[in-house]
C-alpha cells in the first residue's frame, strides 16, 4: 500500500521489518502497538517477515500492552 512504511523484502514474500531503519522501526512500533525492543525481539525468534513478526506479537501479547508501549516509549524521553 501507498501509506505503508518502508520495508525492504520480496514482493512474492511479502513485507519485511528491517530493524536498523529507525523510521520504519519507529513507525510499525505505532501501528503494531509495540515498542521497538518487542519488534527486535520478535524478528529475533520469527526472522523478518511482518506477517510473522505481526503474528509472533499477537501471540505473546498481554491485555495491558499498550499502557506498557507507553511506559516504554515515556521512559525513553
């Protein structure tokens, strides 16, 4: 899609998360409601396939990941 961030991968295999662009980084962090340590470590155990790293996040996500998100994101400043 024309708004989705930069991604870099085959188009047959679908986008790819590439942890050492700070801007995509950043902006999957908002759209997947995860802090950019969650999306590491998820690429980490699933590899780089957003469909996977999406799925992997869902997977071990909590009722209150958002507040933490924010804690997160909070401490950084």
């Amino acid at each position: 899609m024309a708004d989705d961030p930069p991604t870099a991968g085959a188009a047959t295999d679908g986008p790819r998360l590439d942890v050492r662009d700070e801007g995509a980084l950043r902006e999957w962090s908002r759209r997947l409601d995860a802090t950019p340590d969650e999306l590491r470590e998820a690429v980490a155990a699933v590899g780089d396939r957003l469909a996977d790293v999406e799925l992997h996040l869902k997977g071990s996500r909590s009722s209150i990941n958002s507040e933490r998100v924010r804690r997160n994101l909070n401490a950084g400043r």
